[in-house]
C-alpha cells in the first residue's frame, strides 16, 4: 500500500482524548510505528492515554523543530524511498495550524507521499465558532510584535481591517504575556469595538466571552499561563 503522511491532531489540554477525538483517528495511530514529534516525552504520553500499546523500543520518533533544512527532513525522514506510513503529531490541537509541521507536509507533496488529515480540536476555529463574529471572512495572525509601539501599530491595523473590511481577526500570544496584550488591546482599540476571549478550550476550565473593549477595561482577568486566542470585531 502507498506509504502516507498523517497528520494527528492531539488534546487542547488534559482532557480525554475520547471526548474531542473520533475512533477513526486511534484506528490511525495503532496502525503506526514511525511519528514525527516536536518532543518525544508528549508524544509518548499522549500515545499511552489515547491507548497506544505498541512497545516504544520499537517505535520510530523523528524529533523535528524549525530549524531543520528541508534537504535534512528529506534524507533523516527517508521521504525519497519511503516505504511506511508515518504521524505528524501536534503539541496541541491539530499540525500545521498555529502548530508547526507545515514544510513536512509540502516535501510530502513533493515526494508523491499521500496526505492525509484527521478531524480534532482546532483552537482557532473552535473561538471563531463560539465568538459570534464573522465567520464568513477573517484572518488568523499568529503572533504580534512584543515591542509596545510595533504592538500598538500591529493592534491599530487589525481594528482597521475589522472595520474596512468586515473581517474577524485572530491572534495569539505567548501565555505568560496574555496579560500584557489584553491591556494592549483596550489601550488601544475603540472602546465599542467587540473582544473575544477564549481560553482552554475543551477542558473544565474553557472560557468563551465576547464583550466591548469598553466591558473588558473594567473586568480585567487574569489570563496568565492559560492557553488564549484573541478576537477582534464590530
């Protein structure tokens, strides 16, 4: 059978892996012994909870970040002559969205290597359902500048976009600075443009709350270390 790459979408959080990932995705993966991980210790938990029982003694990790060139993936991946099916395994959510593993998947294409994705929760698309903004048009940003006059620019750009082109904008921060873009965010933003906050998603602890910039300047949370997306509307 043609060897393919798939890409395995894993937990927001501590959450069973049962209840936001279907069967077809643990079919998957106990069919698999070679997987392409950001860290070996994840991926071999997660593995164990989703009921993975093969012995790791025998599984192949190929432990990628991105720095690896793309003629190293190919030779280290075995891509030119591969024979097997393998994983690409997210640290959280679905590959290659907010998530790294993107150039795997283009050498992938390169090489005739089929591609195929596995339903899971996808944090991004999650907020955008639940927001109550468009979700027709918007546009996901990654992260913003850290520097305060780039953020503060990069923010001002966004509520032109949301008010130009009626179009939700997403964005992402580093955990431990949530705090510090939410207070750049109603700093800076007109105080009856709307804000979103959604964080854990899928676990016991998921928040989803859409407000004014105004709302938001009075009831101020704390949203250190708690994984976060941002979204910005009218």
């Amino acid at each position: 059978m043609k060897p393919a790459l798939y890409l395995i979408p894993v937990t927001l959080g501590d959450t069973e892996p049962s209840e936001v990932l279907p069967n077809h995705v643990f079919r998957t993966i106990m069919n698999l012994d070679e997987f392409i991980v950001e860290n070996v210790r994840s991926a071999r938990r997660f593995l164990r909870k989703a009921g993975y029982q093969k012995d790791f003694n025998e599984v192949t990790f190929y432990e990628i970040g991105k720095h690896h060139k793309e003629e190293d993936l190919i030779m280290m991946l075995h891509l030119k002559d591969r024979q097997k099916s393998l994983g690409l395994l997210s640290e959280a959510g679905v590959p290659c969205i907010a998530d790294p593993g993107s150039t795997v998947v283009e050498l992938c294409h390169q090489m005739d290597i089929t591609v195929i994705p596995l339903v899971g929760p996808s944090s991004i698309l999650l907020a955008l359902m639940a927001s109550g903004f468009n979700g027709q048009s918007f546009s996901f940003h990654g992260y913003l500048p850290i520097g305060k006059k780039e953020l503060k620019s990069r923010i001002k750009q966004l509520e032109l976009a949301v008010l130009q082109k009626n179009q939700t904008q997403l964005f992402i921060e580093t955990p431990y600075r949530n705090n510090q873009m939410l207070e750049a965010i109603v700093s800076n933003c007109s105080d009856h443009l709307k804000l979103c906050i959604a964080g854990n998603l899928t676990t016991d602890e998921a928040f989803i709350i859409t407000r004014s910039v105004s709302w938001w300047k009075q009831h101020k949370p704390d949203l250190n270390k708690k994984p976060v997306v941002f979204l910005l509307y009218k």
